[in-house]
C-alpha cells in the first residue's frame, strides 16, 4: 500500500505543546497508511535521531518567509518536490503571510491543511508586540478559503483569533488535543520515587509546565509563590521548561530570596511523571489556544488553577479554577489547597469527554485521507 506523505510546518526544540502535539499524532499514527516529515527553524533537534531511526526526514529551513521571502522559497520548494508530498500540515498561531500557503499551492500539493493552536502572537525578541498583532489583523482581512483546504483549531476561540470572520464556521472543523491518559494517572510510587529526585520531602509543591515566554506569565506566578511563602513556608515551586525569559525568571528568584523554593528542571520528556511529584498546577496564561497541560494536569489529579484567559473547552473536571489575575485572590486559594484534598483518578472522565489519543487520531487520519488520490 502506498502511503500518503505528510510534511509538518514547523517542529521546534523548544518543547512547546504543537511539538508535543506533533510527536504525539507520529506516535499514534497508523504507519502502514501515512508517513510524516518534518520541518524546524531551530539550528539542532534534539528527537531528530529518535524520529530519523523511524524513518521520518527532518529539514532545517534557514531563515523565515518575512526576513528573506526569495531563499524561503527557495528552500521549501526544494523540500516539498523532493518529498512528493501529498499533504502540508501547518501548525500556526497567528498571520505574518501566507507564504507556505502560496508555494503549496504553487507547487500542486493536493491538501493543505492549516491548524491554529493559539489566541495571540509569538513574538522574537527585537519584535513590537502591538506591530505584531496589528499585522495579524491585517493579514487576517486577506485571508480566503481557497488558502488551504483544510481548517483546524484546538478550540473555538483559537478558531476566531486565526480564521475570524474570514473562514465561514462550517469550514473549521474543532479538533480538541488529547494525551495519553494511561501515562499521566496519578501513582503513589511514581510520586514518591520523583520527589526524593528532586529533593523534595513534606513540601506543598506548586506546579507549573510551559515555556518562559510573555504568553506563561511566569512573573505572576512568582509574585503570587512569594506570597504563599510568607503565610507558609512548607512550600517549593516546580518550574518545568526552557524560553527566552528564563534568565529574567531566573533573577527575580533570586532577588526575592527564593532559590531554595523554586526548581527548574529545564527542557524534560517526563512530564507526566513530574506532574506525580506536584500537588497543585498553577497555569496564569495571558492566553492560550486550549493548554494541552491542562489537559495533562487534570488527568494527573491534580487541583488546577488557571487565569480567566483560558478557553471553556479545558475545564474538563471538577479540579479546575478560573481566577482574575489577582495576587493575593491566588494566594488565598492556593493556602487552602494547601490544606489537603483527595487526588481522584480523573483519566475515565477524560476518556468519556473524548480527550484519549484513540479517537483524537483517528479524525486526523479521516482528514489526511479525505480527497486524496494518488494521480498526481
């Protein structure tokens, strides 16, 4: 049986949810009927060996379509008739153009699909916030349904904020993420085994998981964990992930005296064995698309509280909280979880509402079969 060919737009080392999302639908995949590709900004990747041994080619693009538009095209175009790809599956969050879309359809790739996974912009360092989001809106007003052939969101409000009024709603097919349910069950041992490895011992330990970037908010979380630690001081801070604003995180704990209360783990595969070793997840997002931690988190047990930025489809549980971005209303509520409350096994509850990887995969293998053919 021929397969049919996928090529991702774009896998980064930065252990961001899409490359989660990404290595998740390759693991789960049928492989007899698909094979995927994948494209990277980042100079190294650190799965590239893992993904290669399984028969996956991995291609470094060397600079973006707005900074050299002509070796952009260049490059991709190389790419994509080389590999005979039979779909394109870009993964994006907001509008700087639509290059990729334009030489897809260019070079004749029969499907191109286009999935938004977020509610605000990803900024470089030396960009405007408000230039960039101005130039989304822009972009956006250009935007037509002959772009793409397929198009995706994590959720209705990642919809609105990629597509808005410009993709009519019966073009945008919703697509929640899902996890592995299984891998993130609350287990006594795991927890046990982890917190020895972090050395942690009686500690109430706030969680948290996700790049340091203006979109985590970890400034506020900071702000909020210094004045826990005032009322109670039987607590650390559980920061998993890498980003640009490590260094500044960084150096706020230290100012505030808090280099014994906060870990960071950095970059780390084992996240759901992470989530085991933490007693509560905090998540202040200035936006999000859905938050597949969340996701993860609940399915771990755990108590979440989240900003009131975080779209409806998360809260899938009892255990999670909406809370305005008030100091010391996260204080208060944090203080009384402190004081105990059963971790329940939630991954049926997940299961039933449709966030297991089975069913999730299984749609995304109807959308890249759908209209294909190999007559090219």
């Amino acid at each position: 049986m021929k397969k049919i060919k996928v090529i991702h737009f774009t896998i980064a080392n930065s252990g961001s949810g899409v490359t989660k999302y990404m290595l998740r639908l390759w693991k789960y995949i049928d492989r007899e009927r698909f094979q995927f590709d994948f494209v990277t900004m980042s100079k190294t990747l650190d799965v590239a060996q893992e993904l290669e041994k399984e028969g996956c080619k991995i291609y470094y693009l060397s600079t973006y379509a707005e900074d050299d538009r002509q070796k952009f095209e260049v490059e991709v175009k190389k790419i994509l008739k080389e590999g005979e790809y039979d779909v394109m599956y870009l993964h994006t969050s907001w509008w700087r153009g639509f290059a990729l879309e334009e030489i897809g359809k260019e070079v004749g790739i029969p499907k191109v699909i286009v999935h938004s996974h977020n509610t605000n912009v990803h900024i470089k360092e030396n960009q405007s916030r408000e230039d960039a989001i101005n130039l989304h809106y822009k972009q956006r007003e250009l935007l037509s349904e002959d772009i793409a052939t397929d198009f995706l969101a994590c959720s209705q409000e990642a919809a609105d904020w990629l597509y808005g009024n410009q993709i009519s709603k019966e073009k945008v097919e919703i697509i929640p993420y899902a996890i592995e349910l299984e891998e993130y069950q609350f287990n006594s041992q795991i927890r046990k085994e982890y917190r020895e490895k972090l050395g942690i011992n009686n500690e109430f330990v706030i969680g948290h998981v996700g790049r340091f970037a203006f979109q985590k908010n970890h400034d506020f979380l900071i702000e909020v964990f210094k004045e826990v630690a005032k009322v109670n001081d039987n607590v650390k801070l559980l920061l998993v992930g890498i980003g640009e604003l490590e260094g500044t995180i960084r150096d706020k704990v230290s100012n505030l005296g808090l280099e014994d209360k906060v870990i960071f783990t950095g970059k780390r595969e084992d996240v759901n064995c992470l989530m085991q070793a933490m007693d509560l997840f905090a998540l202040p997002s200035r936006f999000e698309g859905l938050g597949i931690v969340l996701i993860e988190a609940q399915a771990a047990g755990l108590k979440c509280i989240v900003s009131e930025e975080i779209p409806p489809i998360a809260f899938l549980t009892e255990n999670i909280e909406a809370l305005s971005f008030d100091v010391l209303l996260w204080r208060d509520k944090i203080l009384k979880y402190i004081l105990g409350y059963p971790r329940k096994n939630m991954t049926e509850v997940l299961e039933d509402k449709g966030f297991g990887m089975k069913g999730h995969v299984e749609k995304i293998e109807k959308i890249l079969e759908n209209n294909i053919n190999f007559e090219r």
